[in-house]
C-alpha cells in the first residue's frame, strides 16, 4: 500500500470481535490489488472511490457502500 502524495492519510482503529476500522483519504493511488479475509464493508464518505472489483472498474459515490466478498482481489483509488 504506500501513499504517494503528502496529503494522502489513513488511520486505522482498534479492532474488535473481528470488525477493523480504517478511516482514509487518497488523492490519487490508494492501495494495489490485495485479499481481505472476510467481508469488508467500506462507507465512502466524499469523493468518489474507484476501484478493480471481479474484474470490473466500480465507482461508489458519496453515501454509497460498498461489500467485498472474502478471497476477492481488489484495489482502490481516487475516482475523481
């Protein structure tokens, strides 16, 4: 993952009963493609957060949530 502009930032949250919070925000490159586990719900906030999902381009708009099924690649960016 790395963040590759300076006003890029993540901070992530204690972990409980198997839930992990991260709040982030990225610019442009987000993270690269990568496997969760189990579920991961993520809430964009503002922006557009775009992003390789089963071999498909998704966009999830402010308000919008988003469920990625456990063992499936994906990656992240800013969509804007």
């Amino acid at each position: 993952m790395g963040l590759p502009n300076k006003n890029d930032w993540i901070q992530r949250f204690p972990s409980t009963k198997n839930i992990e919070r991260i709040d982030a925000f990225f610019s442009g490159h987000g993270y690269d493609m990568h496997r969760h586990d189990t579920y991961a719900i993520g809430r964009t906030i503002d922006g557009v957060q775009s992003f390789k999902y089963r071999h498909n381009m998704k966009h999830s708009l402010p308000g919008g949530t988003i469920v990625l099924h456990p063992d499936e690649l994906h990656d992240g960016h800013a969509g804007t």
